[in-house]
C-alpha cells in the first residue's frame, strides 16, 4: 500500500525529482515544494502520512524549526528527514524538533521508502548507529566551537566573571565593592577590563553583550549572602 507523502527541500529540482520517482513506484504525493521554510503551512493543511525534509544543513540552528511546528499542529504526521551525511549533532537536532527518521541524500529510493514506510507505522527510521550517536549528544551535549558565549567566558577571570554577573544586575561600582569586599578602586579597575576583554564601550553594552550569548547562564559565582 502506497504512502500518503509531501516532499519539501530547499532545491525544487530535487523536491520534484523525488516526488515524480515516488510517485512511480505507487506513492501518493500531496506536493513537491521548495524551500524547506515554508513547508510548516503546507503540511499542516494538507495533513499527509509522512513528509520528506531535505536539508542540506542539518547542524545550521533553526534549520528544523518548522518540524516543529509540524509535530505540534499535526502530531500524527511522520517527519523523515533527507540530509547529508550527518555529524550526532546534525540528528540529534532533527530527532529533538521531533523528526521519526533520517536518510542520506544518497541513500537508494528503496531506502527512502523503508524508511517512510517505517516512520508511518510509528518506527525510528534511521540507522542504529547514527541514532546512537544522536543519542549521545542529546544526553552529552558538546560545547560547539564557535559558541560566542563559551569563548567570551574563557577570557574571563573568575572574579571578573563576578563583576560581569553584578553588573548585568544592575549593580554600581559602589555595590560591586561593597559586595565582594574589595575597594571601589579595584571594582572600578576589574568593571574596565571586562568591558576591555569583551570589546564593548559601556556597562550596558557588556550586560546585553552577555545575555545574548548566554554566557550568563553559563556563569558560575560564588553563592552571595541573602
């Protein structure tokens, strides 16, 4: 029995080529459509078994947001995603929106359809080894290289990871002193270098600067007295 399908990539060429070889092997295609952005709206009204995500950047963030959309507003519908070969982190994410499978663009049409075939009736569609690794990350999150938060964070001193933490409270120089026992000369002289290391020219501009990367949240300080 054919499965009811939609196909969306980011390239039409591809969505459509697809779509017309599914189609030749008694597959029921919804649509073919292009960019992977828009096919949230799509799938959700026309509601089909299982929808083909091509992706050629499964690792970029944001990149399976409409996934869940997907799952929230049709939860019944089963998301196989199409992608290169893939790093834990890159399936981990598609797995997380909440995709039932992963294929390599250059899987053979056979695997594609075991795997749409797999995801319909409620299966992992991916291989063992792939969803182990995406497993790992999941559980054992890597820090990403290029994570802007973590990389600030290291160039920072413990007590001036402190001194950020009171000025994004809001804190003065009077209240940073008084707060961690120091002078206010010293207080003034750590505020300066942080605002040094992180390239910012204000106060306000280093708390906005550490909350956009989360280096906040990734902040630890000493416990302060109630």
């Amino acid at each position: 029995m054919g499965v009811r399908l939609m196909v969306v990539d980011d390239h039409r060429l591809l969505a459509e080529a697809l779509a017309s070889a599914l189609k030749l092997r008694g597959h029921r295609v919804l649509a073919a459509a292009a960019p992977t952005a828009g096919a949230a709206e799509l799938v959700v009204s026309r509601a089909p078994e299982v929808c083909l995500f091509g992706t050629a950047t499964p690792a970029v963030p944001g990149t399976f947001d409409p996934i869940v959309r997907i799952k929230r507003e049709r939860p019944q519908v089963a998301v196989v995603v199409l992608g290169p070969v893939p790093s834990p982190r890159g399936i981990a994410a598609a797995f997380a929106a909440g995709a039932a499978g992963y294929v390599r663009h250059d899987e053979r049409i056979e695997g594609v359809e075991r795997a749409m075939v797999k995801a319909r009736a409620g299966e992992a569609a991916v291989a063992p080894g792939l969803l182990q690794g995406a497993f790992a990350e999941l559980l054992n999150p890597a820090a990403q290289p290029d994570d802007e938060g973590q990389r600030l964070l290291h160039m920072l001193t413990p007590r001036e990871v402190e001194v950020l933490v009171r000025v994004a409270d809001g804190e003065d120089t009077r209240l940073i002193a008084a707060g961690m026992g120091i002078a206010p000369s010293t207080a003034r002289t750590h505020v300066q270098r942080v605002l040094m290391k992180l390239g910012v020219g204000s106060r306000l501009e280093a708390a906005a600067l550490a909350a956009r990367t989360g280096l906040l949240d990734r902040a630890t300080v000493p416990q302060r007295e109630q």
